[in-house]
C-alpha cells in the first residue's frame, strides 16, 4: 500500500478555500447529454443523448476533450487517465457480462474520434479493439461463422496498422488486391475463410516489415495506443486543413468514444447504413440514405462499394426499416432538424451508431427552414439562424444551360449541387498544383478519402466513380459547398494510366485523358465531355426580379429564399448599401436591394479613354492648362453622377472624391524613360517622342516608391487647385438638375484619405461655398451633406476631433487593414499569406474578414470617439468587408448605421445583417 501521509494545514486568518472538485475525463453514455458537445465531441454528445432517450445504442464510454488537450499540452495522458477508464471498462465488461479480447465470448470495442464540430473522416478510427490470434478463435466459435471473425480480424489489423502504427495503407489494399487476383474474385466478401487466414498473416508481416514490431495481442495495449493514435490524429494534417477551411479553432481537442462493437458483417441478416431524415442535397422529405448488406461501417463511407438505396431495406428487413422510420421521426423532432443517422443491424438486431445535426447542401438549408417553420418545430428567427450568406452566395452561382448541346458521358448520383467546369485530374497533389496555376480542374477518383482533402479544396468539383450520398466524398462536398457527383458506375477510373473510360453497351468505349475539359452537373448527376455552357441561377433571377416566388412555375427553392429573405429584412437593423460607379450597377444594386450606395468610386469614371484627361490635369505646367483639363472633365462627371442620382433616386448616395494612386494615372517611369533614351539614341523627333520628353521631368518628379501611401486623396485635392472643386460644382449641378426635374436626389460627398481635422475644414469650407452658389442659381435646395472616410489609423484615434466637422464616417477597411497590418495587399496576398495561413499565424486573411481585434478595435475607438462628439454622426462601412458575413456581425455589434458592398453581395449582407440582428 502507499504510504499515508498526514497533512497538516497552514496557519491562517482566513478560512481555506475549498478544494477544487477532480477532473472528471471519463464519462459514461448514461451521463452525458447532447449540450456537451464542447466536453463530450459531437459524438459523445448525442450517443448520450440517444440512450437517455432510450434509443437502441451499444454500451460505452467517451474520454473528455479536456483529456485530449492536456495529452497535446504536455505529450502524455492525464495521469489520472488510466484509472478513470480502467474502472469504466470494468462497468462495461460488467454489464455486458463479457471481458475485453477474453474468454469464450470476447468483448470487442470500437475506438473512435468525436470533435465539437463535424469533421468527416478527418480524424482516426479503429474498429474490432480486442482480437487477437487466441480471441479470434473464440470469436469464430460463438458467432459460428470463421469467415465473420477472420473478416473483423483482418480489419483490425489493417485500421490499427494505418491509423495507430503508421504504415502506408496502400500496402494493405495492395495485399488485397493480390490475393484477390490469385483467388479470381472482384470483391472483398467473395474471400472464404481460409483466404482470409492467408489475408491476416500477410498483414501481420506488413506491421511487421514496416511498423518494426509485431501486431500487439494484449487487448488493453491496443486500446490505449488507440486512444492515444485518436488524440494525435486531432494535430494530423488533413484535420489541421479541414480545420482551416471550415474555420474550426485548432484549440478544442477531440474526444474519443469507447464503444462496445456490434457487427454488420455478420451475414445476409447484417448490415450498415446511414439515414438522413430529409434529403441533404435538396432538402425534400423522404427516405433517404445507403444501406449494405454483410457490412462494416467503414465499408459505407469509404465508398469502396456501392451500396443499395435505404428504402431497399423494406425488403431486406422490414421489422428494422420500420424501427428505423419511427427512431429518425423521433430524433429529427428531438433535434428540431436535418439528422444524419450511422446504424447498424446484427442478425436483425437494430443499434444506433451516431447521430448528428446532417451536413447539407445550401439549397436544403433554405427549403429546411422554412419547412420546419411550417411545422412548428422552430421559429422564425431560429429559421434565420439555420442559413447563412455564404449558403445564399452558393444559390447565386451559375448553373448548366438545361437547351446546351452536350456530349452526355455517364451518370452518378447527385451528392452535391452545382456546375462545374475543368479540367480532369486523376490526384489531389495534381489538383492543388493546377488550381494554383489558375487552372478550373476537376478532381476524378474511384472514392475519395481524408487524404484527397487538399485536392478537394482545391478543385472546382469531385467525380468518384464509387459510394454514394453517404461517402467521404459526398459528405466533405456538401460541407465545403462544392459540386460533386458520386458512383458514376459506368466510369472505370485508372489512376496509374491518369485517364477514364466509359464503356457503353454496343458502343466504343470513350477515354478522357488527364487534362481533357469535362463538366459535371450536382444537381442531376449527370457528366459531360467538353465545357457545358451556364445560365443564372433561379436565385439570381428573382433578385433581378425576373421570377417572382408566386409564379405559377417558380421553383420552391426561390419561395424558400423569398421567405427566408423577408424575414432577415423584418429583422435587420443595418441598413444595406452598394458599392457602384454607374448607373447600371445601381440599378442593379436596387434591384437586389440595396437602400443606396454606399461608395461610389470616381477614380473608377476615368478608366479606358477617360485616363488622358486626369493624366492631363495632375501634368498641367500651368494655370491656363489645368483649366482646361479641368473644363474637358466636369460635364462628363456631370453626366456620369446625374445617371447614378437618377438610379438611386429617393436613397443616399456616398460619393467619393478623387482618390487615385499617381502611379495609376501616369505613364510608367521605367518605360517613359526607355522609350526616351532609344528616341535620343535613334534621333528620333516626332511629336509622339516630343511628348515623352516633355512627360519625363515630370512624372520623374512626381514618382513615388510607395503610391498606396503617397499623394492621393485629401492630399491630392489640396495639392492640385480646382480638382476637388469641380467635382463638387459636378456633383452640385447633377443633383440640383434632378431636383428640378422631380426627383429626390440624396447625396452625400465624401473626402478620402482624411488623416487630421485641419485637411477635412479647407476642403468642407470650399465644398460647402460652391453647393451654396448652385442653390442660389438654380432656385433648390440640396441637402448635400459631407463626411470623409476613415481609413487611416490616425484618423480612428482623432475621430473625435474629425468627427466635429463631419456629418458622417465611412470606414474603408481596405485601407485601413494596409495601414494596420503595414503591408500592401496587391504584393503580400500573393508572396507570403499562404505561407502565414498554413501556419495558423492567420485563419483566414484579413482582407476577407475584418481582424476584430486589430482593425476592429480601431473601428471600435472610432465609433466611440466620433459619437460622443457627435450623437447624430452615421456611421458606415464601404471596404470589402461589408458584404463579409462574419464581418457584418461585427459591424451590428459595434453600432455602424449601414454596411455597404458589392452589387452582388447584396443579398448576403442583407441576410447577414438580419442575423445579425437575431443573435
């Protein structure tokens, strides 16, 4: 026994704290519950669930992701750790009256991954815990089938292998095949028992050869090396990607699920299968899911065959088919949603494996919701919570021109919908090299695995020849957004060769090569050779307002998206503008609804033919030559805002001032000055060459090393005298012609690049002279109010000073994330992001979503600051960030007035902003 020692407490005024309660890593099924997620792993959460509701789940217990953390922390198990699971062991063994790898009937279990959020395939399993060559035997004798035993034994010893001591699982498939080959059969069931004994003792040698030791046969060593192969498995890289991709914290740590094994490989009378209570590509209610006959589990997701449709189990076993219905009705109304459903049937014994919130497609979400709210399972606010914008932005997509000619190859199942383009490659290592080339590839396999992930990513769709709704492939896709057909049967993927054949009865068969362009359609499951054209989406079309949701023939996924939209406009306390430059792109914004425009950018009105006049203006040696540059462009800046007033009539528009970077108006220094030296050389003196000459002093002088951060906005208005005022007399006359012509013009003028209060007064005393001189001359008044964009850190800090000369902010998030950050986004995105972003340094980079804590709290400074000072100061957003989900909420929860974007993403910050607003 150990020692006993006596403690004896401090002396002290103050009672003694009470002792913190021990960490309790091990919890049994019985105790947990599916709001544990963050403790128990999605997993462990809802096995807990199920069997409180006393659903049919084989006995066990979950080891905590607190456990998981601490293993990574330090590089060893809690020392507690092995107590708490020897003594929950013992409780199982108890209750199944069966010892773990012993005795004549041996108690087998599962050891599986089980994160707070969903990661298919990501992590590690290991199935068949406890054979061994001595309960093998025993195996054999109590379920009457060797076949079955050897089967599950191989199994283990190939997962365990793989997952646990690192051996390439090619060489394991690679043994199969061969063996395979001698026996002249196509599958893995059509192996008898004394092929399986060969099967199992070539795999031992392949752990041997490769692993360094033998295949361990104590049950207890599997187990625990097992759980420890789970907890590294959290670190592994394709569950770091996926984690990065789906922007999944890498700090939770998984929990692993002890669980007592019950076997679908048992024969005819067994199988596995997953179920979804609604179809998870589009939503519709039915049965839906993938059953196997004489099956493990694994054998269902990997796609390694192809499976039959659930409602064959009708016929294969009724009594659990209608068990099954009632237990999914049950938990689809427990969980008030789409569940996905792992079950398996021994001997036609029904247990359930796992269920979870299901994965889906964007277009199921939306019709989900909305059918739910029928239902009276949820509300309408929680209906907004079940979508997101960059579901919606996913709807908006292009799809196939169902009148385009096509060249049909073959057809699979529609696992994830979508159109997709590209070119055909055979690997994922193929994919990622090409995507990064620019190229559209889509990805081709027999099945996809974990391994596939960064090919997946990287290409515009997935095509397997194998598996169904259910596999790797379909599920990854549908969580990722991206188009993907599965078990195409007619297809024979060859790898090795890189190419594909259909084969087709009485037909040649055609071969498509790596490189070759083929299009596959996710929502018909239909292949095609060569590029298919794309038509808008039915999304897109009723934003644009060519389909109304009450048409006869309107598909019901626009009703859904109708509906889900009225609700997030009823909700929504930002207000949505666009970003626009002409009159098209207004009324356009309009039409998807936007309630103005938020930035209207009149650098972007000098573009193509118009670029000599502005470079005109910033060269003009002289007083007479810059009027006449500025004379040559006020009526067509009067032209272009009285287009952009007439689109957006009734609703602000923010205009902003000229903010170009020089370098994007002037010729480039190192080619004016070639072309000079080689006129020089040549003696050449045309008036093209006399220009150059001219031009060269100049733009010399006016060079800049950085041009993001040298004389552009405020600072080049009040450089170049006239500038700012004639795009104020510009903006003036446009609206004062409106007015008098009916209209209800509501402009607001905007100073960019603002960085001190003193720059912002010169520029409002002049604007504000030359608005008032139009309205005495024309008989309106304009109502223009002015404001300046804060898009420089200085400018957040003295918001509170800019904020007494201003009637609102905007803030350009763009710049302000260059000036927070110090770098510039056209170099760094393409030089050293994806470096940062694979380390972790950035989640995701900070041009796509705002950094709340560095930019965000300069926003934060600057909302605060500019309000005390000005109660009534609207506050707005223009960068790229405004139409950014994640960002729109941020922007809700700091106060802004309004967020403004792209046409486009319109609808996405309307949703956003309603969701916002719902919590």
């Amino acid at each position: 026994m150990p020692e006993t020692r006596t403690r004896v407490p401090a002396v002290t005024l103050e009672a003694a704290a009470p002792a913190a309660p021990p960490v309790k890593y091990v919890y049994d099924f019985s105790e947990g519950h599916k709001d544990l997620k963050h403790l128990l792993g999605g997993k462990g959460a809802n096995l807990a669930e199920m069997t409180r509701l006393g659903l049919p789940v084989p006995p066990g217990f979950t080891i905590t992701t607190e456990a998981c953390c601490a293993y990574l922390e330090t590089g060893s198990e809690p020392p507690e750790l092995r107590a708490e699971v020897s003594a929950h062991l013992d409780a199982l063994e108890r209750r199944m009256g069966k010892r773990l790898g012993e005795g004549d009937d041996p108690l087998l279990v599962s050891v599986r991954s089980g994160a707070k959020f969903s990661m298919p395939g990501m992590m590690d399993t290991v199935l068949n815990i406890g054979l061994s060559d001595t309960s093998v035997v025993a195996l054999a004798a109590q379920a009457g089938d060797e076949r079955f035993a050897l089967d599950s034994y191989r199994r283990l010893i190939q997962m365990f292998g793989k997952t646990v001591l690192g051996v390439d699982g090619d060489l394991f498939e690679e043994a199969i095949d061969a063996l395979k080959a001698e026996a002249g059969v196509t599958t893995d069931i059509e192996l008898d028992a004394d092929r399986l004994t060969v099967l199992v003792d070539r795999f031992k040698a392949i752990v041997r050869e490769h692993a360094g030791r033998e295949f361990p046969q104590d049950p207890r060593e599997q187990m625990d090396l097992a759980i420890r192969a789970v907890f590294d498995s959290w670190n592994g890289a394709r569950a770091r990607l996926y984690r990065r991709q789906e922007r999944i914290p890498h700090d939770l740590g998984t929990a692993v699920n002890i669980c007592s094994m019950v076997f679908g490989n048992l024969g005819p009378d067994s199988g596995t299968g997953v179920a979804f209570t609604r179809d998870p590509a589009t939503g519709h209610q039915g049965v839906y899911g993938d059953y196997l006959q004489n099956a493990q589990g694994e054998d269902v997701v990997a796609g390694i065959r192809n499976t039959v449709p659930l409602a064959e189990l009708e016929r294969l076993d009724k009594a659990s088919y209608d068990q099954l219905l009632s237990i999914m009705e049950t938990l689809e109304n427990h969980y008030r949603d789409l569940c996905d459903i792992e079950f398996t049937i021994e001997r036609g014994t029904l247990w359930m494996l796992q269920t979870r919130v299901g994965k889906r497609t964007a277009a199921a979400a939306f019709r989900i919701a909305t059918q739910l709210v029928d239902q009276g399972l949820i509300d309408e606010a929680e209906a907004l919570r079940r979508v997101n914008g960059e579901r919606l932005a996913q709807l908006m997509f292009p799809r196939f021109d169902p009148d385009a000619e096509v060249e049909h190859l073959a057809s699979g199942l529609p696992a994830s919908p979508g159109a997709a383009v590209g070119r055909a490659v055979f690997d994922s290592a193929t994919a990622v090299e090409r995507a990064a080339a620019g190229e559209a590839v889509i990805l081709v396999r027999r099945e996809t695995n974990p391994d596939d992930l960064d090919g997946m990513i990287a290409a515009a769709g997935i095509l397997t020849s194998r598996g169904g709704k259910t596999s790797h492939a379909a599920v990854v896709a549908r969580g990722m957004g991206k188009t993907c057909v599965c078990g195409a049967e007619e297809i024979e993927v060859d790898t090795a060769a890189r190419r594909l054949t259909v084969r087709r009865p009485g037909g040649e068969p055609v071969v498509i090569t790596e490189g070759e362009t083929i299009s596959i359609d996710g929502s018909t499951g239909r292949v095609h050779r060569g590029e298919v054209p794309v038509v808008p989406s039915p999304v897109v079309e009723y934003f644009e307002g060519r389909v109304a949701p009450d048409d006869p023939g309107a598909d019901d996924l626009v009703r859904a998206v109708d509906r889900i939209m009225g609700i997030a406009d009823a909700a929504r306390r930002l207000e949505v503008r666009a970003n626009a430059d002409t009159g098209a792109d207004a009324a356009r914004a309009r039409r998807f609804g936007a309630r103005g425009i938020g930035l209207c950018r009149t650098e972007h009105m000098f573009l193509g033919e118009r670029r000599g006049l502005v470079e005109h203006l910033i060269l003009a040696e002289g007083e007479e030559d810059r009027l006449r540059a500025l004379d040559a462009l006020l009526p067509l800046q009067r032209a272009d805002f009285t287009e952009l007033f007439e689109a957006m009539d009734g609703l602000p528009v923010t205009v902003r001032l000229l903010d170009p970077p020089l370098h994007e108006f002037l010729p480039d220094l190192t080619e004016l000055s070639v072309r000079v030296a080689l006129a020089e050389r040549n003696g050449d003196h045309g008036a093209l060459d006399e220009q150059d000459r001219r031009l060269l002093p100049a733009v010399r002088r006016l060079h800049e090393q950085n041009p993001m951060l040298g004389l552009r906005g405020v600072r080049l208005g009040l450089v170049i005298p006239g500038l700012f005022s004639m795009q104020v007399r510009a903006i003036a006359e446009a609206a004062a012609d409106r007015r008098l012509a009916g209209g209800d013009p509501r402009v607001e003028i905007m100073i960019p690049l603002v960085g001190t209060v003193q720059e912002l007064e010169i520029v409002r005393e002049d604007a504000e002279r030359i608005v008032a001189d139009i309205e005495r001359e024309r008989g309106v008044e304009l109502g223009l109010s002015l404001g300046t964009m804060i898009e420089l850190p200085r400018a957040a800090l003295t918001a509170g000073q800019i904020a007494e000369c201003a009637d609102f902010f905007s803030f350009g998030t763009n710049d302000l994330t260059q000036t927070v950050w110090g770098f510039s986004r056209d170099d760094v995105e393409a030089s050293f992001f994806g470096a940062y972003l694979e380390k972790g340094i950035f989640g995701i980079s900070p041009f796509e979503t705002i950094d709340v804590d560095g930019v965000g709290a300069l926003v934060r400074t600057a909302v605060r600051a500019g309000r005390a000072a000005r109660p009534d100061l609207k506050l707005g957003v223009c960068g790229e960030h405004g139409g950014d989900p994640e960002s729109v909420h941020f922007f809700h929860e700091v106060g802004l007035d309004y967020v403004s974007c792209s046409p486009f993403r319109v609808p996405v910050a309307r949703l956003e902003a309603g969701r916002a607003a719902v919590g």
